[in-house]
C-alpha cells in the first residue's frame, strides 16, 4: 500500500497491529482520525496513554481495575460465597452482561497449554487456592472454554483443592449444551451428547 506520507504509513501500520484491523480499517481509522479537530484526537491520545499508566489488575480476583481493588469486589452487594472462575477478563465482561450473575470473579489470566509454554505456575491458581482458604466461600464455579485445555485446567484446579482439603466446597461448571437457534443436525457430537445427559425438565425451558 502506497502513502504519500511516512507520518501517515507509521500510523495505519500502528492500527494495523490491533486484533482484526486490516490495512485499509487502519487507513480508514486513521484518516477519519485526521479530519477532527486537534483537540479531538489530542483528546484520544491522552485517554489512551493515561488507560495504559493508570489501569491496575484488582489484587483479590485479578480482574481490570482504577483502583488496587475492583469495583465488583468492592460491591458488598454482591454474593462473597460464590466465585466464578474464567479465563481473562473478556470472560467477565461477557458472564456480567448477562445480569444472571451476582457473586465474585477469580481471573487465571489463561488456560494451562503446554503446547504454549503455559503451565500452573504462569496462571493465578494458587492465590484462588489461598482464596478458598481463608474461609467464606461456598462454592466455585468453573466458567472456563469448552476445550481440551479448558477441561485440564478445571481439573487440575479441582484437584488442588482437594490437596488442600477443600472437600466441603461445591465445584460446579457451567452447562454445555445446543446454542439457543442452532439445529441439531449441525451441533457436534460431544456438544449434543453433553446437552442429552444434561436435559432439564420440561417445566424448566431454556427460554423461559
């Protein structure tokens, strides 16, 4: 791609860099970019370099924060019995959306994956287990991907609690199953045998 500016070529190969931004969304952001106001785009810069100084990850569930403690587990309205477990904080903006959930998060910051180089002690297990611990809490819930590394992470966390002699604790996972919309002749075998061993009355519809 030929640009009549070296200023204007290090800006769209700077935006090309974000997730899912090609060449042409990065000179199209750009160039509407050049067409505001100074102050405007002053403005944008500044947001962006005072987020990357100033944003802090919360010390008790390590989720995104402006403080050293998160505003979810700052709410003292919410459920201190229950922790969901989840990958990054993609997963908590997502399950928060939902509104169905009321209690505290825990952020690993991955999955186990060997094949990446990454194992229990690159993610935040062990301050989850010293969590648990301190006592107050009733249940986990494991609200990691439906994968292979998923699946290895939930159980090796599970078994550490059970070294810890967390027995008494409830450990559920969330529930898999056929997507609301989809049709079963296109749901895998594993997503539909899972959806059959864990059917629900019928006075319990999904969509209700």
């Amino acid at each position: 791609m030929q640009l009549p500016s070296t200023l204007l070529e290090n800006a769209v190969a700077e935006f090309a860099k974000l997730p899912g931004i090609g060449k042409k969304t990065a000179l199209r952001l750009v160039l509407h970019l050049l067409k505001q106001d100074q102050e405007i785009t002053q403005h944008f810069s500044e947001v962006l370099k005072k987020m990357r100084k100033e944003i802090q990850f919360c010390q008790k569930c390590f989720n995104i924060s402006d403080g050293s403690i998160c505003s979810i587990c700052a709410n003292s309205g919410r459920q201190k019995n229950t922790i969901c477990v989840v990958e990054n904080i993609r997963d908590v903006i997502a399950i928060e959306n939902t509104q169905q959930y009321h209690g505290k998060y825990h952020v690993l910051g991955g999955i186990i994956s060997p094949m990446d180089g990454i194992g229990p002690a690159q993610l935040k297990i062990e301050p989850l287990i010293q969590r648990l611990s301190a006592g107050g809490v009733n249940e986990v819930i494991m609200a990691l991907s439906a994968t292979m590394e998923g699946d290895t992470t939930a159980f090796y966390i599970f078994k550490r609690m059970q070294q810890e002699g967390l027995h008494y604790l409830r450990c559920s996972t969330i529930a898999r199953g056929v997507s609301v919309g989809d049709e079963l002749e296109y749901a895998d075998e594993v997503t539909l045998g899972r959806s059959i061993i864990q059917r629900v009355p019928y006075d319990q519809p999904a969509l209700r």
